[in-house]
C-alpha cells in the first residue's frame, strides 16, 4: 500500500470502548528538561553514517540489476547489493540500497527526514541505517539511502503471501512485541519524542531470526514540545492506518501511532489486510467487519486467521483484540500509551507461553494415561512391553516423563 499526501475527509465511524486496565508497571512518562532539536542531536552523531557515491552503490547492486530489485515502495525502488563497509579489511556486508524516484521535493523531504532521524535512533526493534548517497550533478538529484539487510521481508509479507509459510502465533506475538518496543523508545526514550506516522505491517522488517525491525523514516515527525498536545501538520500517512483525528485536523500525536498499531495487531490476528476489495462488501473493511465479532463473545474465535485455527490461544487472542480496541478507541486521550501497550503485549506473550505449556503437559498426561490403560487391560507389564524402535505413544510419555516438556517450552506453536 501506498503512501499518501494528502487525506481526503474521511467520515469512518470509530470504536468507542473502555480502555483496557491501566497497567501499573509502566515507565512514568521522561521528562525533557532541555529538548534538544532533531537536527542538533543529528549533528552530533552525523558522523556515524557513511557517505557512499553513485558509484560505489552503483557498483554494489550491479548497475541496479532488476534482479537484485526486492521491493518497491512511494519511495523508490529498493535493491539488494554488497560492499564493503569497513575500508577494504572486513568481507563485504549484504545491504539493501533504496534509490529516491525522481519526484522533486517531496522525495528529498522524506530522504532528509530518513537520514535525520535514523542518524540519531538506535534501537533493537530499528533498522540500521549504514549511510546515503546524496550527489547533485547534471543527471539530475541522486538520493540514496543505504540499510542493514534483512533477509526476512516484512511482516505484510508473512501474514498476506500464501506463498511465504504460516506464521505462527507465537511468532506473530513476538513480533508485535518487539514493533511496539520500537515504538515505544521513539515516544519516550530520546531527548526528543518522535512521532512515526506510518506504522503499518510493510514497514515492520524482519532479520534473521524473525526479530522487527521498524523501517521508512521519511514522514517521521517531532512530536509536541513543553504542555502543547499535538503538533499541526498536513497529514500524511498511509490510508487505512492513520488515525481518523489526524486525517480530519491534521493533529499530530504519539495517539496516531497507537491507533496505528491497533489496526495492525487486528491484521495479524485475522490474516487480513485493512482493505480488501475482493470480498462482499460487509467484509470489505477490515475493522468494520471486526466489530461483529467482539472480543468476548462466542463468536469472536470466527476472525480468527484460519491458517492458524488451533494453533493459538483463544484468551491470548481476545486479550490481543481488546488491547487493539483500546488503541482504537475513538478519544485519542483514552488510548493506552505505547508502553502501556508493550506491557500489555508482555503478559500476553507470558500467558500464552503458560498456556501453551499447560497443553503440551495434558496431552503428554493423557497420552501415559492412555499406555497405563492398554497395558492393564493387555495385563502386560512395563516389562514386557513391547519397544519398538519408534513407537510414537512410548515416545510422548517418555518426553513428559524426563520433563522435556519443558524444552518445548522454546519451541515454536
Ligand atoms: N533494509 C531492508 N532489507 C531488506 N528488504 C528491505 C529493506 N528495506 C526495504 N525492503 C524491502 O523493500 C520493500 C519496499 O520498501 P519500502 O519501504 O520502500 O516500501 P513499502 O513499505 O512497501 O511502501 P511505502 O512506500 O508505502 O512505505 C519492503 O516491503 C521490503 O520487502
Ligand atoms: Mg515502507
């Protein structure tokens, strides 16, 4: 999906609920004693990227090889390339290279932003930006910007593509987890709070070993300084994840990256996109049609992402869908903070691992259960069972006996 400039006047109708528990562990909000300017924080830590040439990312990517092309975005075209970081000692690294569009002021806005922001961030749940590209000469602006390698796509990739395997719920918990952690050191934890503005699941990247990776900084903002609420902007932002207040004043807070959230926790859950347009029309909208189904209803394991139907946590799930309600809960006040949200997030993920640890035990239980049973009614004792090599009972109840039900715990469901 799209970025967009301008949002035309949008009448969606909002959920109006209560917000989930206060959760008495969160961080008290930092207070700023002398905010400092993105650009002066940026001066001091400039010196940590590195200024690459045409050339050089030229060269990288093969001359911009349609074949090392992996996504593309309101952007420009992003590329996977390799070169050398360290002056000529080191193997050369795997990068991916985003080459601006030549679309003017509006491309060099966000590739400025990009750089500024991403220049003073560092942060597990954040891509690494390594360094850009920025030559004017007579072909024209060249733009570039230069990112740690993610080998595994985004995450709209892994809940949308059938051809990508499942992911499993523990994983879609983990990742939701480590997004809103990003998130939350943007709000909180830098001499200045930065508001994303475009949080949506194809720029949650992916490493190796599944861990998020918040991406696209180009409309990145400073949020509100000393008592103001919000700053007033234009809004921007990508439709279907902004939230209704911004589209309608232009208001900008750190709210609009909760609602934000809010709409992908509901995507991940349901394997939907926000809009879809092949199906009928009462299901069309994403969280319209969510709300037939409320979250402590009979009904509500019916949204439920059939690819991993039996494979989850009902109450995980309700939890999931009712803190994605409080972040789209129509007064932006009464939406949790993003540190609420990651605690939230944190029992979850602690519940679900209990509750998954409570299943693999019972059904270890009952399968020893269900040897004791053939045993006497076969009146055969332990001793004269007969062991074949691979006989799966004998090997689940051999499992829960030596209490390796407990390394399953790591194990993904
Ligand atoms: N650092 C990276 N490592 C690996 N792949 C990346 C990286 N950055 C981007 N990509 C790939 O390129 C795709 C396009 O990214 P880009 O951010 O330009 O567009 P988008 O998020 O799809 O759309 P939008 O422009 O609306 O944000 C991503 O979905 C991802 O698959
Ligand atoms: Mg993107």
């Amino acid at each position: 999906m799209k970025c967009f400039y301008m949002f035309k006047k949008d009448n969606t109708k909002t959920k109006q609920e209560k917000p989930l528990e206060i959760i008495s562990k969160v961080k008290p909000r930092r207070v700023i004693s002398s905010p400092r300017s993105v650009i002066e924080m940026y001066k001091e830590k400039e010196h940590n990227l590195r200024v690459f040439s045409f050339e050089e990312l030229r060269y990288a990517t093969r001359n911009f090889n349609r074949l090392l092309k992996i996504g593309e975005g309101g952007f420009g075209s992003v590329y996977k390339g390799c070169i050398r970081l360290d002056d000529g000692v080191a193997d050369p690294s795997v990068v991916a290279v985003k080459a601006l569009k030549k679309n003017g002021l509006q491309g060099h806005k966000q590739w400025l932003a990009e750089v500024q922001f991403l220049g003073i961030v560092e942060h597990p749940n954040l891509v690494k930006l390594l360094g850009y590209c920025s030559e004017d000469g007579e072909r024209g602006i060249r733009r570039l910007l230069v990112y740690e390698y993610m080998p595994n796509k985004s995450l709209e990739d892994h809940i949308f593509s059938r051809a990508l395997p499942t992911l499993p719920w523990k994983r879609r918990l983990h990742i939701m987890l480590g997004a809103a952690q990003g998130l939350a050191y943007l709000h909180n934890e830098l001499d200045v709070q930065v508001i994303y503005r475009d949080f949506k699941s194809s720029n949650v990247l992916l490493d190796v070993e599944f861990m998020p990776k918040l991406s696209d900084f180009g409309l990145a903002r400073e949020g509100p300084t000393g008592d103001k609420s919000h700053v007033s902007t234009e809004p921007v932002g990508t439709y279907g994840y902004a939230a209704p207040e911004y589209i309608q004043t232009g208001r900008l807070a750190t709210h609009c990256d909760v609602w934000s959230f809010g709409v992908v926790l509901y995507e991940i859950l349901t394997g939907r996109r926000v809009l879809e347009r092949h199906r009928s029309r009462n299901e069309q909208k994403l969280l319209d049609w969510v709300k037939q189904f409320p979250s402590d209803s009979k009904r509500f394991g019916m949204i439920i992402d059939p690819r991993i139907r039996n494979h989850y946590s009902i109450s995980a799930a309700r939890k999931m869908a009712k803190l994605a309600d409080s972040c789209m809960i129509k007064n932006p006040k009464d939406r949790p903070t993003m540190d609420e949200v990651v605690e939230s997030l944190k029992q979850i993920v602690e519940e679900s691992e209990e509750t998954n640890l409570i299943r693999i035990f019972l059904s270890t239980t009952t399968v020893q259960m269900k040897i004791k049973e053939i045993m006497s009614k076969n009146s055969m004792g332990i001793g004269n069972w007969p062991r074949p090599v691979y006989s799966p009972l004998f090997h689940s109840g051999m499992v829960s006996c030596l209490g390796e039900n407990l390394l399953v715990k790591n194990s993904v469901i």
